[in-house]
C-alpha cells in the first residue's frame, strides 16, 4: 500500500502525464490535487494520443478512479467537452469523481485574466487565459463556488446569478470582454445538472481507499518553479504543485505521502515569462523546439528551451521531498554535437550553492556549465539503463550526484513503454 506524488520540478510539461500513465496500471486512484486546464498532459498508447487538461491520466485504465481532488479549479465546459471526447474513443469516465469541495471557473475568470493581462504589458505573466488565477483568488476571497453547490440547484442559481451580476461590474471595470447573465446563468444550471452524479467526498473515498491498501497515485499539474510560493514569482501560476500541495490538495495528510517522484526534462523548457538561466536563445535552442516538439498543448505558444539545470533540481528534491527523479525526454537530445548541463550559479563572481530567493536574482545569474560528448546515436525505445550510450549514462549520473536522490526512470520517447525503469 502506497501513496505516491508525482510532480513538475521545472516550469511544467516535463512528461508527467506519461510517468503517471505508466504507474497508474499498479494503482486503483489517480487523483488531481491543484491547477485546472491550464494542464496540458499528453498520454500516448499504440497510435493513440490523448491530451488531457482536467481529467486525470490514469482515466485510460478501467481498472482506476480517476479523481478530480479538492484543490483543482474546475472549468465545466472543458471538464464535458474532455469527457464526450474520450468516450467517443471508447474510454469510460463513468468511474470519475469529483470533489465536492473543489471550486469552480466562470466565464468571468477568464474575463478577468485577459484583461488584467492587458493591463500588465511588457510586464505580463503569459497565463494560459484559462481564468485560473482568477478563480483562486475567489477562493482566497471566500467567494468562489464550490461543486458540492450543484447538489442545490435553485441555490446553485440564484448565487451565480448573484455572483455573476458582481463579476460583470468587475470585469467593466478594468475594461475586460462583459457577458450576458441570464444566457450565463441558464447554460451553468445545465451543467450543474450534468456534474451531479459525478460529485462526490473524495477526501473520505481516498482515506477509505488507504485504509483497505489501495495504492494511490497524485498527480501534480504545472511545476515546482510555477508554485505560487517557490516558484519564479510573480511568473507563477497560482497554485502549489509541489508536494506539500498534493497534501493539501487532496486530503491526505503528509504522513501518508510515501513516494515523490519528480519530473525532470533531460533539458529544460518554459511557456511564458521569467527568467531562465540556462536558457538557450540560438540555432540549438531551435533545434530542441523541432526535435521535442516544444508548443505548448494547450495554447500552441512555443516553449522556450534550454539545458538541464541541476541547480533547479535540487531545490526542487528540497522543497518536494523527492524520493527519486524521473528524466524523460533523453531521445531529444540524441543528436547533438555536444550536451550541456548547468551545475551552479555564479553572481557578480561569486558561486551561488542554493536557488535564489528573488526573481531578480534569478534574472542576473550566470550559469556553470559542465559539458558532455552528443552520443550521436538514437536512444529511442531504449528500456536498459546498460544499454544508454555512455555519454547518456554520465548524464543520469550527473542528476544523481548533484540531486543526491536515484534517477528510476529514463524517457526514451512519447510511446507507453519507451522508458529505463531502473527497479
Ligand atoms: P506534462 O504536462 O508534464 O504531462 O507533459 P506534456 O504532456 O505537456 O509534454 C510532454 C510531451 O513530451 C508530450 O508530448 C509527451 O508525449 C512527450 N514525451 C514524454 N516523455 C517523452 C520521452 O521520453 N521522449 C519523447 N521524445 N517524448 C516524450
Ligand atoms: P502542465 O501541467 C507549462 C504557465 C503559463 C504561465 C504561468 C501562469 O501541462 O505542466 P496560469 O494560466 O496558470 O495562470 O499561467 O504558468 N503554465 C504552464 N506552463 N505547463 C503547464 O501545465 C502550465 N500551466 C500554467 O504558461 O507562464
Ligand atoms: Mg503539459
């Protein structure tokens, strides 16, 4: 019996979705813990690729709940647009729960993430439009409406009418897109019907899960550098993905999280704003954005990209008590002349041992580089560590040293089983 987290330890799109695919065939829950569909998680199988945004990863097995937990936002319209979507490729979300206590998207989020993105110009975040912050901050503010809410539906309508009528003031007023409120308020009430049989007490339903030694799965979305706290603020999202929010996010206490696993790109990659010390802004660059296929799944945005950095990694062992690494992505640096890793930070001279505590620091560090042979050979489907050329080996060993935590898998392409799983 086991609970594990798997988590982001960069700025996000790592390759969560498909590590959790892979261990969600030995566990009966995956469960959702923070974020909403700003989550882009891609899971291939045969020649199927499924890109999910709300429902968890582990919805491909018939033998797992997929729970959407307490600390996710909901956005309904993805949520059923998701759900037709897979059922129409013959996988059942019939299985699907949702929390009672997670919070809901209204369109005037949305309204509100736009416009305020506006208002930031050249200092925008590059959100995802999603409504996500927004939402969040309803939260905080004790005015967001949670899905339990739906069980109620003359209560249910009469507060989004309220709330709505609020929100459109909001959203005139810092010049955001307005919105109609009874064709709001009406196409909520459908929805609020269609989520009732899917809403449920997951705190409870994992407890009960734990107690009859069930193994269960929670699956982070975003990133350690997105945290709202540890991340590169205020180039944030606006919840905590790292472990301590799978706790949170889901009702299981930190006494019961048994295994962390952190997801780390044999290079790095970032959507959006903020600084990126190992950054690379030339024709390699350019090269892992082709050979990774490096645009975002959910806004298409090209995601910047540069090299690993061990600096990152070990923060984020830190402030996820990582238990062991998986590197995915290994085969996209296949072939390249030469692979650079960065292994400190240095600024104005001076070596920096610990991630900086600002952005502004973050912004003015120089990076220590340790330089690798390309192994110029392709790595693709590779299910050996023995069998990595050395070159790539030296890599994972790098990870392991600067981390101090064993690296148990290794990517080696988009397919289920293309991974080294390392016992
Ligand atoms: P997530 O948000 O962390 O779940 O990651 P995404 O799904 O957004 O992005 C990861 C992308 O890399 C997806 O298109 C995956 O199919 C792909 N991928 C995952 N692992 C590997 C790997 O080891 N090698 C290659 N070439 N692609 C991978
Ligand atoms: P997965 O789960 C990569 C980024 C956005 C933006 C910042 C804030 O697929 O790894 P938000 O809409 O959350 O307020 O945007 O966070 N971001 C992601 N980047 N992968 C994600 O999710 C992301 N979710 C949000 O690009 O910089
Ligand atoms: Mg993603």
């Amino acid at each position: 019996m086991a609970v594990t987290v798997v988590v982001g330890t960069q700025w996000g799109d790592e390759g969560k979705a498909k590590v959790i695919d892979l261990l969600a065939a030995s566990h009966s829950i995956v469960a959702r813990y923070q974020g909403g569909h700003n989550a882009g998680h891609t899971v291939v199988v045969g020649d199927q690729k499924y890109a999910l945004q709300l429902t968890p990863s582990g919805v491909l097995y018939d033998t797992v709940t997929p729970v959407i937990g307490n600390g996710v936002v909901v956005d309904l319209p993805t949520l059923f647009k998701e759900i037709d979507s897979l059922e129409s490729r013959g996988v059942s979300c019939e299985r699907l729960k949702v929390s009672s206590l997670a919070h809901l998207i209204f369109p005037w989020h949305q309204a509100i993430d736009a416009a305020l993105e506006n208002a930031r110009g050249e200092g925008k975040i590059g959100t995802t439009l999603k409504g996500i912050g927004p939402a969040y901050v309803d939260k905080v503010k004790r005015s967001g409406i949670r899905v339990g809410e739906v069980l109620d539906i003359a209560a249910f309508e009469e507060k989004v009418r309220e709330r709505a009528i609020a929100a459109r003031r909001e959203v005139s007023d810092i010049g955001g897109d307005t919105f109609d409120i009874d064709a709001t308020v009406s196409q909520f009430v459908e929805y609020a019907k269609r989520l009732a049989p899917y809403v449920a007490d997951t705190v409870n339903l994992l407890h009960d899960a734990r107690e009859r030694g069930e193994n269960i799965l929670l699956e982070g979305a975003q990133a350690t550098f997105l945290d709202v706290d540890h991340g590169t603020y205020p180039f944030v999202t606006s919840s905590n993905p790292t472990s301590g929010g799978a706790a949170v996010g889901s009702g299981l206490g930190p006494k019961h999280i048994d295994r962390v696993v952190g997801i780390a790109k044999a290079y790095t990659t970032r959507v959006g704003m903020g600084p990126f010390p190992s950054e690379l802004t030339d024709a390699l660059g350019e090269a892992l954005v082709d050979i990774g296929h490096e645009y975002g799944t959910v806004t298409g945005r090209r995601r910047r990209t540069g090299w690993l950095d061990t600096v990152m990694l070990r923060h984020a062992t830190r402030v996820n008590s990582l238990t062991e690494i998986a590197l995915t992505k290994l085969d996209v640096l296949d072939t390249f002349d030469e692979v650079k890793v960065c292994v400190g930070y240095r600024i104005n001279g001076e070596v920096m041992k610990n991630y900086p505590d600002t952005v502004e620091r973050l912004g003015h560090v120089e990076a220590i580089w340790e330089s690798l042979p390309g192994w110029k050979c392709s790595t693709e489907g590779i299910t050996s560590f023995d069998a990595l050329p050395e070159s790539a080996q030296k890599l994972v060993k790098i990870v392991e040293r600067e981390t101090g935590i064993p690296v148990s898998m290794v990517g080696t392409g988009p397919a289920r089983d293309a991974m080294v799983v390392r016992a």
